[in-house]
C-alpha cells in the first residue's frame, strides 16, 4: 500500500503485512515527521472474533431452516402414509396442491375368483397391502376379454375400504351380465388413482 507524509508529502510504499490491522504509529525516513495510520487506511481486514460473531447469530435461523425444509421434504415424501393414518390432513394437501394417490408398489391383488351363473360374471377379490405403514386403497380395473382377445367389457371398481391396515386386506366385488363370456379371460389391474372423490 502506499502512505504519503502529512508534512513533506514523500509517498511510500508499505507491505500491509508489516503494519498491524488494528492501527499504528509511523515516522516518515525523510522528516521525521510522526503521524498515526488508522484501520480504515490499511483496507478492511476483518477481525475473527467479528466472523465468529456473525456464524453465531446465523446458527439458530440456519437451523430452523433446516429443521423446516427435513419437515417439508418428510411430508413430502410420506404423504400417502400420513394422509391415511390422519385422513383429516388430505384436504390441506390437495390445497397446496399436492395429490394423495395410493402406491401401487405395496398393494397387490389376491384370491381373484370368477364365477358365471349363467350370463352373470361375478368377479370377487382382496387388496392385500404389503407396507408397514397404512395404505390408501386403489380403485380398479375389471376386463374381460374373449379368446380372440376382443374386449367383452370393462368396469371400473370400487374396493369396500378405502384405507387398509399395515399387512391387512379389502374386499373388493362385482357382477356384471355378460353374454358368451363363459371362457373369456377376467382381468383386474390396480389404477393409480385416488378414491377420495368417490368417498370424501
């Protein structure tokens, strides 16, 4: 840096390192005149203590930011679960407009049976859930399809419940007259829709 004399106006070149950040006394070599250099002349070099106090009154709002976006993200990720434990929260979802849709990678379909009765089909099954958490139930899709594959009819169904337990069931049942379907193929598949607008 440089400093200039206040009385014979010599100007020197000075290593800042060698002049200390909180001030000093110097003498100019060619008057001896004598004068103070103030912080502010040295350039800004902040004091640790003064970074130290910064990170200290930023610790409590970093970690409430923090502790806020681990809660957001958790509600996030575990809607389904939570909406299905505490149903009353699925309208404040669906107004911030995130959707509860079930999680079809948990639920499966079990002891699927068809039986005629003459042109009646009835079709009859179970929503198993494989979660250890309460599940929202998915409505379904019934098909029934001839040997020639030509699409005899489809149905959509609604399980009995909309919510199943961690490891437990609903039922689901239909029946439907069908003519000439007494060898077609009866097909049920998950939807990956929610029941709330049938059943809230």
């Amino acid at each position: 840096m440089l400093l200039t004399c206040a009385q014979c106006k010599t100007v020197f070149r000075i290593d800042n390192a060698a002049l200390s950040p909180k001030g000093q006394q110097v003498r100019c070599s060619v008057c001896a005149h004598i004068w103070h250099v103030s912080a502010p002349a040295l350039g800004f070099q902040p004091d640790r203590s003064d970074f130290n106090d910064i990170l200290r009154k930023l610790r409590l709002p970093a970690a409430i930011l923090l502790l806020v976006m681990f809660i957001s993200g958790a509600l996030f990720s575990f809607r389904g679960p939570l909406t299905a434990h505490f149903p009353s929260l699925i309208s404040s979802f669906n107004g911030v407009g995130l959707a509860i849709e079930p999680d079809l990678d948990v639920l499966e379909i079990r002891n699927l049976q068809a039986s005629y009765q003459g042109n009646l089909l009835r079709v009859r099954g179970q929503i198993y859930n494989a979660d250890s958490f309460t599940a929202h139930a998915a409505p379904l899709q019934m098909q029934v399809i001839a040997a020639d594959e030509t699409l005899l009819a489809s149905e959509r169904l609604l399980p009995d419940h909309k919510f199943i337990p961690a490891g437990g069931i609903t039922d689901f049942f239909v029946q439907k007259e069908i003519k000439m379907g007494t060898n077609a193929e009866v097909r049920v598949d998950l939807l990956p829709e929610s029941l709330l607008l049938e059943l809230f």
